[in-house]
C-alpha cells in the first residue's frame, strides 16, 4: 500500500499550505476530494479540521465511489456540518 492510502486509512493529518481565501468569505465551499484507502485524501481531512469553524454550509464529492460511502460519512463527521449537497 502507498504510504498516502496508508495515512488516509489511518486518519493522519499532514501540512498543508497557508491559505489565501478564507471560508468565512463564501455562503457555500465546495470541497473534492480523492478516495484513498476507502477514506478521503489527508490533505482533505487536514483542510476541514483547520477551517471548519469558518464553513457556513459545505457541499462535497468524491471522485471515486467507494463502498458504503465512508469517505462520504468521514467527510460530514469531521466538517461537523449538516450535508448540503451529496453526489455519488
């Protein structure tokens, strides 16, 4: 297994760069992500735990299904935020 899939399945964090538009800015952020591991992609996981606070609504998707939509279900646990939006 990749060291990345290895990372997402085991709910690690990682650094990511500063960023320049803030969520607070927008009524609706859309967030995308990789399926690795059957889960969302760390940088992903990484992103929403810094700024959910600043979301007012999110909408998400994957780009790849996965089974029983676990990185769909991770997604809204960690947001913290009631689904706006959910595309399979």
């Amino acid at each position: 297994m990749k060291r990345s899939g290895r990372d997402a399945g085991s709910k690690k964090l990682t650094i990511i760069e500063k960023i320049k538009k803030h969520p607070r800015m927008y009524d609706v952020v859309v967030i995308g992500t990789p399926v690795w591991n059957n889960t969302m992609s760390t940088p992903i996981r990484t992103y929403i735990l810094q700024y959910r606070e600043q979301f007012k609504k999110i909408a998400f998707f994957c780009t790849q299904e996965c089974s029983e939509n676990v990185a769909i279900k991770d997604i809204e646990f960690y947001a913290a935020k009631s689904q706006l939006h959910r595309s399979n």
